[in-house]
C-alpha cells in the first residue's frame, strides 16, 4: 500500500522533554567525559598511556 500524497519526508515533530543539541554542542559533550574520564583514572594512579596502550617502546638504546 502506497502512501498518502504529501507525506514523504517531512520531519518528525520534536518531542516533548526530549533535549535537541547542536553538533558542537555533542562534540563538547563527549571530549568533556573523555577529559573527565583521564582525570579520574589519572587520580588513580594510571598514566595516560597506559590508559591508551600506547607509548614509546623502551627497548631503544
């Protein structure tokens, strides 16, 4: 069954409550997480790197 004529691609009506944010307003959002993510593990005692698995190897020399 087709649809109706007139209702193909029209947006979705904003839901009530629901929050509506702008990309670089969910690009802020997520890089303060991750900031406050290393801090908290940095307080732990974990160093960034290890946290990433990435490092300099120390077999140099």
């Amino acid at each position: 069954m087709s649809r109706p004529k007139g209702t193909k691609n029209k947006p979705k009506p904003a839901t009530d409550g629901a929050f509506e944010y702008t990309l670089e307003q969910r690009m802020k959002m997520v890089a303060d997480l991750i900031v406050e993510k290393i801090i908290e593990d940095q307080s732990f005692g974990s160093k960034i790197v290890d946290i990433l698995g990435i490092g300099v190897s120390n077999d140099a020399g």
